[in-house]
C-alpha cells in the first residue's frame, strides 16, 4: 500500500474529466439544437455543412430577388393597363369622330380635345411609373443600340439579349428573300367594250364599271378610286401597244392579295391567266436564325435575343446584310444562386410615351394630338385608328412579353429554387442539426457516469487511510 500516489484516485480522476467533458459536449447540443458547434466536433461534416450554408443563402436570397422582380413587372404591368385603357378610349373618340354626317364641327374639336388631355396623360404615366425610385415605362430600361441603318431597319424592339459586360453584342440582319407585294399584270392599251370587274383586295371588295375606249391610264385612275375601299393600286408601265396595267397591293406579305374576277364582258388580255395573286413576306436571318417574318416585321427569340424588327420598304425588298450592336441597357434580374448569365435573365422595356408607340409607316401616337398630322379636327379619323390599333397591339405586344417572363421564367424557378432550398436545408440538418431523442439519451448516460465516476473517486480518496491499520496493528 502506498500513501505518496493514489493511483487508482488518479485513474478514477481522469474518467471523472472524460465524463463531465462528455456531458458538457451533450448538454451544450442540447442548448444549441447543433451536433456541430466548432470544427473538433466533427471537422469534415463542418466542411459539408458551410457549402451546404452557402449554398442555402445563395437560394434565399435568388428567391427574394425573384419576388422583388415580380414586383417590378407587377408594377409596370399595372400602368400598362391603364395605358391599354386610354388607348381603346382614343379608339371610340376617333370612331365618333369619323361619324362627319351626325356630328358638327364643334363636336369633333371637343373630340379633338378629349385626344389630347388622354395623349398627355399616356405620357404622364409613361414618365412616372417607377420602382424604388426607378423609372420603368419611359424607355429607361430599354436596350441601347448604335449603328442602326434607318435605311433599312425602320425599327428594332428589344426585349431580351445578353450584352456582355464592358463589351456589345453584334446583331446582323439578312434579307434573303425579298418581301413583295401582290401582284397582277394585264397588257394592252385600250378596251373596246363595257367591262365589269369584281376588284378583291386585303382591305374589300368593290365592284368596277369601266366603260368601252377606256384607255389604259383611264381603267388605272377607275381602279385608284377604289383603292381606300380595296387596298389595291393601279399603275401603267411602257406606253402605245407595249403598255402594261399593273395591280398591286397595297400592304407586303403573304396575307396581301389582288383578285380579279370579270363579272361583265371580257378584260384586257391577262399577261398569262392569272386572276388572284398573294404577296410575299420578307425572308429574314437575323445572327443566321430564321426570324418569323409577316410582311416587312419578325420576330426572333433564340440564342439569348429576344427582339421585334421592322423593316423599311427599301431594305425588305433588297437583299443583303446589314449589322447593328447592343451595347447595354435593360432590365438584368438575378433569380439563380449563383452570380453568373446561366442565373440571370434580362427583359428590355422600351418606352411606352406618344412618340413612341405606332410605326414610321403610319404615324406615332403624337401625331393624332391637335398639331400632329392625323388628328380628328385635320380630317384624318381614318389615319389615326391605324396608329392607335398599332399602338394598342403594341401594348398588348409588351404586356404579354412581361407576363411570360413572370409566368414562365420567374415564377418557375421560384417553384424550383423552393424545392432546392427544402431539400439542401434538409441535407444540412441531417449533418449539422442534433438528434434531440439521442442527446437526450446520451444526456442521461453521461450524467450517471459523472456522479458514479465522483462517488468511486470518494472511495479513492479514502484507500491511502487504510494504511493507519497497518501502523495502528
């Protein structure tokens, strides 16, 4: 027996540590609801547990940004509306307007000044319409371009592209098959004999009388006087026996035709047998994609462009190529968890003011207001509902184009990121999180251990007395 060392007091001392260390670990799993609390607990599935983190932050937060960008289409829409609204009201003031033999003069003036006070307000809410202090609808998300050819290109809308960062993106625009009007051609100079024709154009029919000795020019002007009801012109080529009349559509593309049926007597000897023509609409790559073309406009959503372009009259008919560049601007929303293109998406809006809805063609909305060339005091009811259905579907165009984005493309990965953050959170807790049954359980053992392991060190403690007896013997 020995009194210097008590080693089995020491032995029992140290399980006495071990222990309570074991329920210190325990119970502060318990406070904090964490198997991992600092890396000695458990350094690899620490590793495993921050990817994971940040892979959960990186989802939050791409949800937050795509509810946010909600609320901005969800903003712009709304005006939007509003705009489409005093739109179809411009269309009943023309329509009443256009009634001259009911109303006076002074009833179209105040029709006039109904237009007006509405354009102005189209452009009061084009101007104001912002999120969180940024403008909207104005055109100050539109895409910015350089080195349009108006020669060619009338127009290009963008909606979506990807513009790398300090850097542009070229767009090229190849005619490969000329737009056309409809076409019919008749030879000969005169006609000897009454005719009536059955004239069909894109815009009606009418019924021509052409009365015998009509000259060629003469059946030309009969047939231009029809030409509002019909959409059909009438123009002579070459002179005497080699003159030629031809009839042409008024609009290009494939839904423009000429028909010609004689309901009367016979018509100048037809160059072939030709009564119905159709035109022909613009063939168009754009960046060497087949845009979907009616008449001189397309469309093209691939390979990160989104865009509406509008041809002139001049570059829809000639073949060749010319370039463009995207040099920045739009709408860039970041909805994925990483800051990378594959996460983003970016929508152009351009601006929804007077100036800017309608075509080159027709007119801009501003033009139907008191001082513009089609506005209802001038006459010009019939002039002004083209550009409003132009600008209306224009609207409508833009509207549906957000509302895709929001169906489509936002409010989807939303449903996606929320099923990747419920699974990625579970598979973090599973590492991370502490099993409370467990601790419990393991708790109960370590608290046992602790008070046996410092009764057994009382008796320990108590061994080197007995060496008294041997002494006291």
């Amino acid at each position: 027996m020995r009194i210097n060392t008590n080693v089995a007091a020491i032995a029992t001392a140290n399980r006495l540590f071990n222990n309570q260390a074991d329920l210190n670990v325990h119970i502060e799993r318990l406070s904090t609801g964490l198997r991992i609390n600092r890396g000695a607990d458990d350094p690899a599935g620490l590793i495993a547990s921050e990817v994971l983190r940040s892979q959960i932050q990186g989802i939050s937060q791409a949800l937050e940004n795509s509810q946010r960008a909600v609320n901005v289409i969800s903003v712009a829409e709304a005006s939007l509306n509003e705009i489409s609204s005093l739109i179809l009201d411009l269309r009943g003031l023309i329509t009443h307007a256009a009634n001259e033999g009911a109303i006076s003069q002074a009833e179209i003036e105040a029709d006039q000044l109904q237009v007006d006070s509405i354009l102005e307000a189209i452009d009061r809410i084009a101007n104001t319409t912002s999120f969180a202090g940024r403008r909207l609808i104005d055109g100050s998300l539109s895409y910015t371009v350089s080195g349009l050819h108006t020669s060619a290109i009338a127009r290009a809308m963008l909606f979506g592209a990807r513009v790398p960062e300090d850097g542009a993106t070229r767009v090229t625009v190849s005619v490969v098959q000329s737009a056309q009007t409809a076409q019919l051609a008749y030879a000969g100079s005169s006609i000897d004999h009454n005719v009536t024709l059955e004239l069909k154009g894109t815009l009606g029919t009418e019924i021509v009388a052409i009365s015998s000795g009509s000259s060629v020019e003469q059946i030309a002007a009969t047939i231009n006087a029809s030409t509002l009801v019909t959409g059909v012109s009438a123009t002579v080529s070459g002179t005497g026996s080699g003159a030629a009349l031809l009839l042409n559509s008024v609009e290009f593309g494939e839904d423009a035709f000429v028909s010609v049926q004689p309901l009367e007597g016979d018509f100048i000897v037809a160059a072939g047998a030709r009564t119905q023509d159709n035109g022909r609409d613009a063939g168009v790559l754009i960046n060497g994609q087949a845009a979907s073309f009616n008449a001189l406009t397309g469309l093209l959503r691939a390979n990160g462009l989104d865009m509406e372009i509008e041809l002139t009259v001049a570059g829809a008919t000639t073949l060749g190529s010319t370039d463009f560049y995207i040099t920045g601007g739009g709408a860039m929303f970041q909805i994925g968890p990483e800051v990378h293109p594959g996460g983003q998406i970016s929508i152009g809006i351009p601006s929804v003011g007077t100036a800017h809805l309608g075509d080159v063609q027709n007119g801009f909305l501003n033009t139907i207001g008191g001082a513009g060339r089609n506005s209802l005091v001038g006459g010009h009811a019939a002039q002004a509902g083209e550009v409003v259905t132009k600008a209306l579907n224009q609207v409508a165009v833009l509207r549906g184009r957000l509302g895709s984005l929001q169906r489509n493309q936002i409010e989807t990965n939303m449903d996606s990121q929320r099923v990747a953050l419920e699974n990625v959170m579970a598979s973090e807790s599973a590492i991370r999180d502490a099993d409370i049954a467990t601790e419990v359980a393991n708790l109960t053992r370590a608290q046992i251990l602790v008070k046996s392991t410092s009764t057994v060190l009382g008796i320990a403690n108590q061994l080197p007395a007995n060496a008294l007896s041997l002494l006291q013997g």
